[in-house]
C-alpha cells in the first residue's frame, strides 16, 4: 500500500485539511479518496497507471482526488489551473489522459477537451465503494510538466517510491511532527506545493491550510490568528508580503511581527532568493529565511540547516541520502571550489520523462542527473550562479521556456522573427521581454497582437516588454545572442 495514504489510518481524528471554511479529519480524507477511487475504477481491479488529469484548485477535494487515483493505480497528472486551453490540451493529449477530473468552475474551460477524454465532474461522484489495489511503490504515481531547452514541456514521472524518498528527506531535515500546522498558497501542479508543503504534511499528521488565491491580507490575517507556525513560499511573495508589512500602520505592523516572530520555521526555494528579501524579512519578522535547492525532476537535493547556519546567497549542504557533485565543461568531476554544472544521485531522482526515452537518457550521465544549474562548493556548502541555458527564464518561480514562447509568437502573421529573453527583476527574479521583427507590411505592433498571444498563455509567460527591431542581434555564424538581446532591454 501506498505508505503516505497508509499513515493517514494512524491520524485519523487529527485535522487534515482546512479548506473553504471547513475543517476536514484524516478520516474524511481517507474515506473521500476511497469514493472518488471506487469511481474511478467503476468495476476495474486496477488503473494499472492510467493518467489520470485533475484540475482543481489548491482544496480538500484537491487532496482527496490526487490520494484517490493513487489509490485505483492511476498516475495523477494535475492541471495548472491558470493555463489557457492550449496548454491544458497539451499536456491531456501528451499523456493520453483517460479521465479528467474537474470541479464546476472549470467546466467552460475544459468543455472543448471532453471529446478527447472522460469528464468527471468532482462534485457529482458519490458514495460508492469497492475493493482498492495493493499498488507496488515503483509503480508510476504522478506526471508534472516541466519546460526544457528542447521542445514543448515535458512530461516527468515519479514513482511512488521517488515521492516518498523526497517527502521523507525533507520531514527529516526540517523536523516536522503532528503539531506543525502549515499555510499552502502555492498552485499545486509543481513540486514546491504538492511535496513540500501538502505531503509532507500529510505524510506528518499535520494540518495544511488553503488558501485557494495569493492575496497578501488574508495571508497576514491567518498568521495573525496564530494557527500557523510554518510558511513556504517563493522569493516574489516575500517580496509580495514585505510591500505589503511596509505599507502597513505603525500600530498593524508591530501585531503582525509579534505573530511572525512565533513561528517555527519559514522557507524559501524555486529561485534565487536576494539576499536584501532574507535581510528585510528577519528585520519584520525575526525568522531566517531557510533556502532550499530543488526540481521537478528530484524534489529538493540542497538545504539550509534546519539547526545551524543559514547563510544568505547559499542553498546550503546536500540532504541526506542525495549524493552531489559539481561537473566542469569538459566532464570532470571539480574539488576545487571552480565553478561546475550540480549533478545529482539519490531515489527522489524522478524516472523519466514520458514517453520520451532520448531526452530521458540526455538528461543523465554515468547514472547522474544533469540539473542544468551552475554552482560553487565551499566545504560541502554549495552557492547557486544561475542557469547554463539563456532560454530558461525564472519568474514568480515558474519555470519558463524562451523557445516555447518564442514558437507561439512567431505563429503570429505580424511577426518575422523573434527572440524571448529574462531580464532581472526585483520582484518577479526575472521577467520575460521579447525583441520583435515585425513582417514588411507591419510599421508597428497592431492592437491584435498582446490579446492574441494572452489567450495562448499563461500570465506569468506574457512578455512584460517589447522591442521593434530591424534584426535580432546575431554573431558572425548568423545565431541570435541572447545576451545581447538582453542587454538591449537593459539600456532602455
Ligand atoms: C503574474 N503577473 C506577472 C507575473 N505573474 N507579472 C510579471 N511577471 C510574472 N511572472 C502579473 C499578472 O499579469 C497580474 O497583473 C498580476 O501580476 C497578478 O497576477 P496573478 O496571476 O493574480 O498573480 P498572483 O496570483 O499574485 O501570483 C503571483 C505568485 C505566483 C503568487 C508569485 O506567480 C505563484 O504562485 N508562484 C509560485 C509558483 C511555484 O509554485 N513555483 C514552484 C515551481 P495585473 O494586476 O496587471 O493584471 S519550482 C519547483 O517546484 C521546484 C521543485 C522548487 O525548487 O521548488
Ligand atoms: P522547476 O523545474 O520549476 O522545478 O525549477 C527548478 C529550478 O529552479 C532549478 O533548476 C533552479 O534553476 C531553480 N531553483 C530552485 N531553487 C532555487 C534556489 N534556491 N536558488 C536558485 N535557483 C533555484
């Protein structure tokens, strides 16, 4: 049996869950994914690793369906609820999902995808119960998508075991326990909110708390109310909930502090934090910001000690049971505190990417995996210098593709050619800008263009500036240079 869902027997009349205003038991968990698995399977014995999709937003019934196609030997794939239907296309026909569960406020927006999969309306399942499967830990149990320097967004698959290793890594390495009570704002189609905050509290006997929608004030409101004692987020909601602490009362300012100065710990991971966010964040709130490394495709491989040092610019030490190294350009394995590519060992090392044996086996040396990240190491203590790749842009701490965006703009008629960078940004880490050729009969960019390409992505993909050029900058070869175009963004 699947042991996150097994552990859930031992805390049965603990609180769960507390999401729209209700407070949910672990037993209500369990016997709602029991439901919604017996619906599922509708007289099957098992799922056998049927991709099951799901679009709900962060909630108790978010929980109970990922547990309850678990729970029939189905693979979850959760669905980015802010993605437009292209995307959301994408990843149902990528996965050749057999069902898609989704609560009514999605249902316009899903409706043109019914005819390639099975609608499951979640408020319509009820009270049925069968028998559920014994499913195998090295069965796969979940797709996330995840973008690279190649292609479309790829699809990467975690084995039960591979979920567990991670959640266990870190409820070891920040001491969780059945009192921590935990507040999620964080989408819960990445790693970051499905493993870090919602299973490892799970996994706990903790209590999550939802917050379906970021909104600066009612986060304030739940840490003022004292039933929370630890936060995980990215560096752009600090930097959110710090513009909001200053622009607070004198008389407001001092309670919030008296709430936060209680807490047990704070987190932050899936880009860089500024160090000038860790300083004015101590200063309101006495907590050291504990920052993490991790990736879709291993959870988190590098941390902060929970007890000890927390040195701002650093990700810390590997954890427990990783193995890491640092790799130069010409393959050598570095000792010497020079800077090299973070490779990485250990059984959260996610299994591959779907149906896509070449790119799987690309992404791995010598039974390493390739992060793509630039680090130095100082005494086992590594520091992160940025991306080896131009076209993966961080922003808000999605991860972006230049490439992808670049493929949806250049089907624009008005558009030759283009070439989409990051440049930084204090409050985003980094935003997306794209420099444009517009084709002969454009002068300028028609008032079309912007809503045209909002409606093919998502808003944290939107380019937030543009550039008219007569060509993109090139080298002598004729290859765009990326840093260049960058550069010229930043001389505006
Ligand atoms: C939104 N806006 C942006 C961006 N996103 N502007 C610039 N750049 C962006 N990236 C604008 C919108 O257009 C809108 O503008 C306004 O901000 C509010 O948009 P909204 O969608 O409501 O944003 P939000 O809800 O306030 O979201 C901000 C956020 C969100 C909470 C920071 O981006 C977020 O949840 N990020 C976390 C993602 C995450 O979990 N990443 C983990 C993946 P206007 O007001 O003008 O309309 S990494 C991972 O999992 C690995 C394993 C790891 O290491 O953790
Ligand atoms: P994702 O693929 O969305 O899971 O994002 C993983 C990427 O986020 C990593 O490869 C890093 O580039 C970045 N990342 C995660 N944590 C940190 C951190 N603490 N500092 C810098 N970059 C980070």
């Amino acid at each position: 049996m699947i042991e996150l869902i097994q552990r859930a027997s031992k805390h049965a009349d603990r609180q769960a869950i507390f999401s729209n205003e209700n407070s949910y038991l672990y037993k209500d968990l369990l016997k709602r994914s029991s439901q919604i698995a017996s619906k599922l399977l509708n007289g099957k014995l098992d799922l056998n690793g049927d991709r099951i999709a799901f679009i709900i937003d962060p909630s108790f019934e978010y929980v109970a369906v990922q547990w309850a196609i678990w729970r029939a030997g189905g693979v979850a794939v959760p669905l980015c609820t802010k993605h437009p239907l292209p995307s959301l296309e994408y990843v149902i026909d990528d996965t050749q999902a057999k069902a898609l569960i989704y609560v009514d406020n999605y249902s316009s927006l899903i409706a043109p995808l019914l005819n390639k999969t099975t609608g499951i309306k979640e408020e319509s399942i009820r009270d049925v119960q069968s028998d559920l499967p014994d499913v195998d830990p090295l069965r796969n149990a979940m797709i996330l998508y995840t973008s690279g320097t190649t292609g479309k967004p790829k699809g990467v698959v975690s084995t039960h075991q591979n979920i567990e290793a991670q959640i266990k890594m870190l409820v070891t390495a920040w001491e969780w326990s059945p009192e921590d009570r935990i507040l999620n704002v964080l989408p819960l189609h990445h790693v970051h909110g499905i493993i870090n905050v919602v299973s490892c509290a799970m996994w706990s006997g903790a209590s999550c708390r939802f917050q379906p929608k970021f909104d600066e004030a009612s986060i304030f409101d739940v840490f003022k109310s004292g039933k929370i004692n630890l936060f995980m987020a990215v560096p752009t909601i600090y930097y959110k909930l710090i513009n909001f602490w200053k622009a607070a009362s004198p008389e407001e300012q001092k309670i919030i502090t008296r709430a936060l100065n209680k807490f047990r710990l704070m987190v932050s991971g899936s880009a860089a934090l500024p160090i000038s966010t860790l300083e004015e964040w101590k200063n309101i709130s006495g907590q050291v910001l504990l920052e993490r490394y991790g990736m879709t495709e291993m959870g988190m491989a590098i941390s902060n000690p929970y007890d000890g040092e927390r040195v701002p610019g650093s990700i810390g030490f590997a954890l427990q049971g990783m193995q890491v190294r640092l790799v130069n350009e010409e393959g050598k394995v570095i000792k010497d505190g020079s800077p090299g590519e973070i490779q990485v060992q250990g059984p959260n090392v996610f299994k591959e990417y779907w149906e896509k044996p070449e790119a799987t086996k690309d992404s791995f040396v010598e039974g390493w995996f390739k992060t793509g990240d630039m680090a130095v190491e100082l005494n086992g203590r590594y520091r992160i210098l940025g991306r080896n790749s131009v076209d993966i842009i961080k922003s808000g701490g999605h991860k972006i593709s230049a490439l992808e965006i670049e493929e949806v703009i250049r089907k624009s008629p008005v558009v030759k050619d283009c070439g989409v960078v990051g440049i930084p940004d204090e409050e985003w880490g980094e935003i997306v800008v794209a420099g444009l050729v517009l084709n002969q009969d454009f002068e300028a960019l028609p008032e079309t263009f912007e809503p045209w390409l909002k409606e093919q992505l998502p808003n944290f993909q939107w380019p937030r500036e543009y550039l008219l050029l007569d060509d993109l900058p090139r080298n002598v070869m004729g290859k765009v240079t990326k840093k260049e175009l960058q550069k010229q963004f930043q001389n505006l």
